[in-house]
C-alpha cells in the first residue's frame, strides 16, 4: 500500500463519521431463558430506537419488537434492561409512555399498566417473575407533579417502591391492581424471591448515597401484605460505608451477594435464617484484591450467574477482566483462555451456558455464548460462540489503533492508570519533524472505566493521525475502593489533575505535540474537561504549573513552557457536561440529585466550593478555545449547563462553538446527531491545532 506523507490529522482514512454512526449497534443486557438468548439492541438508524431480540436454538435470531415500539425504561434515567422474558413472550417498558406491555407471538403488544395521568406517571425497571407466574415484581418509579389529598404540593416528587404488576392486564383500568410489596427507601434494586416463595431479598439504599457508597441487603418472608414495615424486615449486610449488590439465593435459605467490604467487590455467601439469632458474618467465596461488579448505573444487570450444578461464572479482575468459573464449595476459581479484554452488560446462565457481552481491540463487543466445561474438565476447553457483533464488518486492521496500557504516577505518589492509542494509518505518514496532536479523553460517570475495547469512534480519529490517551482518573472503577473515593470531595481537583499528569507524560516522552493537546469528555467527563481549561489548577498559574509539572517532568512543564499559554489543553471538547455545579444541584435528575454531596460536599455548607470549583464564573484570558455539544432533551444535564459556560467563553471573548440537538438526551443515539458531533469536533481540533482534516465541512467558530 503507498503512503502518502502528510501531517497529523489530515490523513485519508476510509472510516468516515457515517461508519461510527450506523454501523455500531448498542447491544446490552443478555439473557438465557431456556436454550434462548434474549438481549436489547440500540440502533442509530432507527432513531436511537432500542428493540428486544430473541435467538432461538435453531441459530436464527428474530426482532421481537417492529417500530415505532421502544423498549427503553427510564427509570433512575440511565434505564436499564427493558425486558423480562415469559414463557409464551415477553413483558417490556415502552419508551414513550413508560408503560409496561406484554407481548406474546403474532398478537400486539398489550398494555399491563394504566396510562400516565395528569398528575403522576410510573416508570418500572429490574424485572423478575413473581413465584406464582401470574405477576411481574419489579422496580416502580412514581413521579409526581400534582398535589395530594390533603392539598399539599407535590410538584417534582419522586418516590420508588418493589411491586407486583399483573399479567392478566387489571392493573390497566385499576391502578391499585398494582400491589405495593416494599417502599420507605429512596431507592431499590435486585428484587429476589426465594426458590420456595417464602422470601424476598431485594438492596435499597437512601439519599444522599449512590450505591457504589453505601446499600444495604434486605430480606423479609412473604405474606399477602406489603413488607414496608421495618420490623418485617431482616437487614443481612451493608450500611453507609459498604457497598452490596446483586442477590441470588443458593437455596431456600442461603443467597450470595457482592459486597466491597473488604474494599474491593467481592462474591459471599450469607444465610438470612441465621439471623437474628446467630449472627454470623457472610463467608467470602474467593476474596481478592480484584473487583467481581461494577457500579450500579443502570438496572437488572447481574455481576455473576450461577450454574446448573452450583458453580458460578463470574467476571473479575482490573485492568484486564476474565470470564472464569468459581467453585463456592472451595473457593477455587477457574479462568478460560478468550480473546476477550472487555466484558460487560452482566452475565446470565441456563445449564451449563453463559452469555455476557464481551470484546477487545481487535474485535467489537458481541453478545457472545460460552459453554462452560462439566469439572474437571480442562479450563482451556470452553467452546464460545458470537451471536451479535455490533459491528457487521470490521475495517482493516492497519486503520485500528493497538492500545498499551500505561500507568503514571500522579499528585502524592498516588497511579493513574491510562490507555494511550497511537495514530495509526497504513496510507498515512506525517513529517519526520512532526509530532501527533493528542486528545486526552474522560469518561463519564466519575465512576465508570474504560478498557481496550474496538471503538469505530477513536479509531475515526487515530486514522486521522490523532492520538488519544484514554484515562481511568481517580474516582474510576475497577482498582477498588480506596481508588474510588480517591475522588470524594475533589471532584475537580484529583480527575483534573490526574488528566493533565497524563498529557504531560505524554509530551514528555516526545510521543505527543506539546503545542498541540485536547481533551474532551462527555458528563462527568465533560466537566473535568471544562475544569481542567478554567478553574483551580486546569489553568495553570506559575504555582500550579511547576506542582503539576513536577508530577510528569520538567520536559512536561517545558512543552507547556514553550507554547506561550499558560495551561496544558489547546482545545476542549465538552459533551452535556456539568459546568455550573449549583445549577446542576438544582436542575438534574433526583437519582443523582445529592451525589455531589459527596464529589464536593453538602449544601448548604460547602457553597463556597461549589461556586470556587465550577467552570462557570472561572473562564479567563487563558482559557483555550472550547466545543459544547448538547442534547436539549437532556434531564440528567440540562441545557441550561452548556448555555451557561456559552455566555461565559463569549463574555470573555473566547473562541467556541455550541451545537444542540433536538430530540437527543444524555448521550447521542440518533446517527445524524453522530455524525454532525464527530465532524464538528475533528474540524474544531484542526482549526485549533493547524490542520485540515479532509472532506469535513468547517465549523464556524465564535469570539477570538
């Protein structure tokens, strides 16, 4: 293949916008029901719209849900899995109207719950089947805008409750249909019946907690009442300092469960009959310093599942998880030989198979199917097969960047942990005297972790000639909890720091152009990467620079030395990201409306440093050139964020742009809102960094 000698980021690449945009379906949440294998489907083509889709054992594979149906719950609004396999069909949340509806073959989708009201409308999410078959018991979200029978408002409350829907469809017509089993907590998931129907466990967890802080396991026997009363109710682990996740009864008096109370997410096993009266603490199956779940952002999502004959497939590990085999007998834990790097979406069992969702650089994440090895077997015998890619076709492997893991050290001694993606392109070649402009990118969450997955949309970039260095800041998931709450009460100052420690690094070892480096994230990454061009130590001042710079290096502090501005980042590129944290206090969501709580502290009390923190009121002369990108139907981050930190870069005369989208929430779905972001921020990047990436239309730019 010729090459062409051309500088960074005008490479002539074959993966245009319009590849990241169709061609990558979202697949999420398999399940096993029998020898079927359910899972969700998000496709760009369609809207965004996300569809159930069933493969039978005859191998083909069949979409159970035509348009305009859209299974997407919006429970807690980052949803979760939509739907719960039957028998005869299928039970689903449609988008809409968050109704639930049952589907069975060739009859329309009828509807299980009343329509929303004037006052109040219900979303339901974490599915199960009741023990009798007869109902759904599940996760209710009430949302309230009128006022009650007393005449008191209610406007914006949110309330949450475990309860059971018919399947018979009576709850249409009579809402009360609708038995309430557990309420009185701000917040539940993992409803668990016992095999017996004797029992239900469930997790609940109350303001101003996430559940990777603090949540507690519950279990109460069942009768024909509610078990919202606290003294029906047995709490078997956790409390504000431990996080547990996950139930799954063994037998009929024994479950497992995660907890991190050994500081990392590890599987136990507890029995609830031994309690009250002998109060012995869970037993750890196979503790280790390695995590066995991920924080619990969407809902239905089991770390692990167990087997036919009592073993238990599990994903564990840090930077590089492994699908393996656990004996809780011995404790013995089992790993297969896969050429996965990345698993997710939860696990789910029936005999002695296991779908997950899995993948790595060189292969897109699949919904794939394992068949686990009877004992004794060996470990290396798993047979697997891919039943969904959500690629079709995969580009030559020339134009994908090979990711290396790199570990820095950061503020105080303390590891960073990165990913960095070199340019790579077999037809393009930059300027022996050149190096590649590199854009740090920040996740969202703060606790979410990135791993070395194929990912069309960096690649649309490093095909470019753009590298990118991918960072699990402090805060991130994955390494424990100890590095987790690295970012409680720093929000702003450790992720920032920690981005900037690996920009240095690499202009440091002279792989990356200190004149030329970006930064973008979307959320939570989208503020870390307005913090780190605006507030506290993103914009350095000759104290913060040499405390930054001595983290990565003098030649670190000489590249941003030597390009006449006072910070690191040359250009930002922010998705829905927070900028006005008392706004964002204020305006978002309720599932997330007191995690700041422990990002930056308690309001009242800390004001001062949600106004001292936030990118809003801290844009100067020094801050570079930024891109805004907003979906208008965003309730988690308001438009009101991105306007906000708008009309500050404009007062001050700094170079930005701000595209909103119509009909776009929390992260982008529809494929022209893709393609029209993509092309937007590369033709940014190079009107900031000197270059002109080919066939992209130019994006005006205001101020400067």
């Amino acid at each position: 293949m010729a090459t062409e000698t051309t500088s960074y980021g005008e490479w002539p690449s074959p993966i245009e916008s319009a590849d990241v945009a169709r061609k990558q379906i979202g697949l999420a949440f398999p399940t096993m029901a029998g020898e079927c294998v359910w899972w969700q489907e998000m496709r760009p083509s369609e809207g965004g719209r996300q569809t159930v889709v069933c493969r039978g054992p005859d191998g083909v594979s069949r979409d159970l849900l035509p348009a305009p149906w859209n299974a997407r719950t919006r429970v807690h609004e980052y949803g979760g899995r939509s739907y719960l396999p039957l028998s005869d069909g299928f039970v689903f949340a449609n988008f809409s109207d968050q109704r639930l509806y049952r589907s069975r073959d060739g009859v329309q989708p009828g509807p299980l719950t009343a329509a929303p009201g004037a006052d109040t409308s219900d979303r339901f999410a974490d599915f199960v089947l009741a023990p009798g078959g007869n109902e759904v018991w599940c996760v209710r979200e009430r949302h309230c805008s009128g006022r009650d029978e007393a005449g008191r408002g209610e406007a914006g409350r949110v309330s949450r409750a475990i309860v059971a829907v018919p399947l018979d469809g009576s709850a249409v017509d009579d809402p009360d249909a609708v038995r309430v089993l557990v309420s009185g907590s701000d917040f539940y998931a993992f409803p668990a019946p016992s095999p017996d129907g004797t029992r239900l466990a469930w997790i609940c967890w109350d303001h101003p907690r996430m559940p990777w802080d603090g949540t507690e396991l519950r279990v109460a026997a069942l009768g024909d009442g509610p078990l919202s009363e606290v003294n029906q109710q047995q709490l078997l682990r956790g409390g504000e300092a431990e996080s547990v996740l996950a139930p799954v009864w063994r037998d009929d008096r024994s479950l497992y469960v995660i907890s991190d109370r050994s500081g990392w997410w590890n599987l136990y096993l507890a029995d609830p009959l031994a309690f009250p009266r002998a109060p012995l603490p869970p037993i750890a199956l196979c503790p280790r310093e390695e995590e066995f779940a991920e924080p619990l952002w969407q809902l239905g999502r089991y770390p692990y599942a167990v087997l036919d004959d009592g073993r238990i497939a599990v994903v564990h590990g840090q930077d590089q998880p492994r699908l393996g085999v656990l004996d809780p007998g011995t404790g013995q834990l089992f790993d297969f030989d896969l050429p996965y790097q990345v698993f997710g979406s939860g696990l789910s069992a029936s005999g002695r198979s296991v779908v997950t969702i899995a993948g790595g650089p060189a292969v897109p994440l699949s919904v794939i199917k394992a068949e686990i090895p009877a004992p004794g077997q060996r470990r290396q015998a798993a047979e697997v097969h891919e039943l969904r890619r959500t690629l079709d076709s995969v580009p030559d492997a020339g134009y994908l960047p090979v990711p290396r893991k790199a570990c820095l050290t950061g503020a105080s001694g303390s590891v960073v942990h990165a990913l960095v993606y070199p340019p790579a392109n077999p037809a393009g070649r930059a300027p022996d005297d050149e190096l590649p402009p590199y854009v740090v990118w920040v996740h969202g969450g703060p606790t979410s972790q990135v791993g070395p997955r194929l990912d069309l949309e960096k690649a649309f970039f490093t095909s470019r000639g753009i590298g990118i260095i991918d960072v699990n800041y402090g805060g991130s998931s994955g390494y424990g909890r100890a590095y987790r709450e690295r970012l409680r009460g720093q929000w702003g100052i450790v992720d920032v720091a920690d981005v900037m420690t690996a920009a240095l690094a690499l202009a440091e070892a002279g792989e990356a152009d200190g004149n030329r480096l970006g930064i973008r994230g979307g959320s939570a990454g989208g503020w870390t990467a307005l913090a780190a061009v605006t507030s506290g130590i993103g914009v350095l001042g000759p104290d913060a620079l040499d405390r930054v710079a001595g983290e990565a290096g003098e030649a670190g502090s000489d590249a941003v030395e030597g390009t006449g501005r006072k910070g690191v980042f040359a250009a930002a590129a922010s998705y829905f990201g927070v900028s006005d944290l008392r706004g964002f206090a204020a305006q978002t969501h309720d599932f997330e409306s007191r995690y700041l709580d422990g990002l930056i502290g308690p309001l009242p009390e800390c004001e001062s440093l949600y106004a001292e923190r936030a990118p809003v009121g801290h844009v100067n002369d020094a801050t570079c050139p930024v891109l805004l990108l907003q979906g208008l139907d965003d309730p988690i981050v308001p438009p009101a964020q991105s306007e906000s930190i708008a009309a500050d870069l404009a007062a001050h005369g700094i170079r930005y742009a701000y595209l909103a989208f119509a009909g776009e929430s929390h992260g982008f779905r529809k494929a022209e809102t893709i393609i029209a972001s993509l092309e937007a921020e590369i033709s940014f990047y190079g009107q900031i960094m000197g270059f002109t990436p080919p066939g992209v239309p130019p994006l005006p730019l205001t101020g400067g």
